[in-house]
C-alpha cells in the first residue's frame, strides 16, 4: 500500500503509508516489516518471534544486534528483543532462557482481541505452539500469542498471552521475560530511574541479594542484577544524546 501525491518539495516531504510487509532477511530467514507514515519502523524474525531492528524517524537504530549475530537455527539470534520462555535465564532445568527463542514461530491468522488503539495500522500477530520434542523436554503444552504493534507515534509496544492448552487441565509454572537490547552512544551517559530501594540479587557475586541505593542506576562497570518485585514499567532511560527510551 502507498501513498500518492504531488511532487514533493523539500518543505513539503512526500507522506508515507502505514504498512506491514513479509519478506526474509539475513540467511533467508523470515521476517515480517513494520512501517509507519512518519518514517519509524520495525522489524520482527518468525524464528524466536524475535524485533531485531526498530527505528525512530530519522532512521536511527535503538536496538543493539552484534555484528556477530547468527542468523541460522539453532543460534538464537544475538540482540534485539529475545523472548526468555519457558524459562528465564538459570531459573530451571532447561537451557539458558528456555527455548521459545530458538523455535520458528507462526502468523497468528485467527488472533484473539487485543488491547490496541485504532489508530494502530502496523502490527504482527504470531503463534508458537510445542513441537513433539519440546514436549520431551517440557510436558506442558501451550499456546503462546505476541502481538508486535508500532504506533503512529513510534511506540514499539509487545503483548504476550500465554494459554495452558494441557488435556487434563493441569497447571504449569513458567518465567518469562523480553531480554532487550538497547543501543546507547555512551552507556557512561545512561541513567535508569525507578529501582531505587529494590532488593536485588548480584549474578557477579554469586546471586548476593543487596538493596539498591542512590537516586538512579548508572553503569560505570560490568553490571548484571535481577531486581526483585521491580514495578511495571521502569520512569525512564535517558542519554544525553537527545535519546529518552522507557
């Protein structure tokens, strides 16, 4: 779908449609391109149901993928926004973040409503289910729905459902997490705000559980916490570089 117009002049920039386009990418892996009119965009891989690219306006990047990235099964693909399912990190018996990263997900033809604004024309919907081999390794069997939306206004926003679909109506436990990436100019200039008081637990001391202090997070060393009972959504993550990420 395009626009039409007039010529366009450098004061008057030819709009652009909304679209959603399927095509593949590195590897001929598949992918599905989110756009919206203003020039912000998306981009998410069927294998791991995984965003690896999302752009402001001015088409700067603001997730980080290594430039070593593997985009071949099985690696999961190093950057962007994993999806950690059934298991998040060590928490468990199974490989590290669990496997829904490493598994080729599905367009979701038949989605179940989601809360989304109408004024959203550019969104995904995929699927994953258990394969039989997932089922060896995990006996719970599932259905795990992500929609991948980007606002008119560039607002990346993923939504996850998670269905217990086991025959005999049997619980699981799971969990889960989306393991973003960030790409920053300085990570000296980084402040999170919104973990201040929480107890965390240290994985560079052995999972030490500490209390957070001071008014904000800051990096000036190799850090890798897990906040405990964090709230929902996080203030804000701000750099200098007229850059404000929450």
């Amino acid at each position: 779908m395009a626009a039409t117009s007039s010529s366009p002049t450098p004061e008057s920039p030819q709009p652009r449609a909304s679209f959603v386009e399927r095509t593949k990418g590195p590897s001929g892996l598949e992918k599905i391109v989110l756009r919206e009119a203003r020039g912000f965009s998306a981009e998410v891989h069927l294998y791991g149901g995984q965003v690896t690219s999302w752009k402001n306006d001015h088409g700067d990047e603001l997730l980080f993928v290594s430039s070593k990235a593997i985009f071949k099964p099985p690696k999961a693909i190093r950057g962007g926004i994993p999806i950690c399912f059934p298991q998040f990190g060590t928490h468990g018996n199974l490989e590290k973040h669990g496997f829904a990263r490493n598994r080729l997900w599905a367009i979701d033809d038949n989605p179940p409503p989601f809360p989304i604004s109408t004024a959203v024309k550019s969104f995904a919907d995929l699927i994953l289910k258990p394969s039989e081999e997932d089922l060896k390794i995990w006996p719970h069997s599932f259905e795990f729905r992500l929609r991948v939306a980007l606002g008119p206004g560039g607002d990346l926003v993923l939504t996850s459902r998670i269905r217990n679909t086991n025959n005999d109506g049997r619980p699981f436990s799971f969990t889960f997490a989306y393991h973003t990436y960030f790409s920053v100019s300085d990570i000296s200039e980084v402040r999170i705000e919104g973990l201040e008081t929480l107890d965390y637990l240290d994985n560079l001391k052995g999972k030490e559980r500490s209390t957070e202090q001071g008014d904000a997070i800051v990096f000036e060393s190799e850090v890798d916490k897990i906040y405990l009972d964090a709230p929902k959504k996080l203030q804000s993550l701000i750099m200098r570089r007229n850059e404000h990420l929450s």
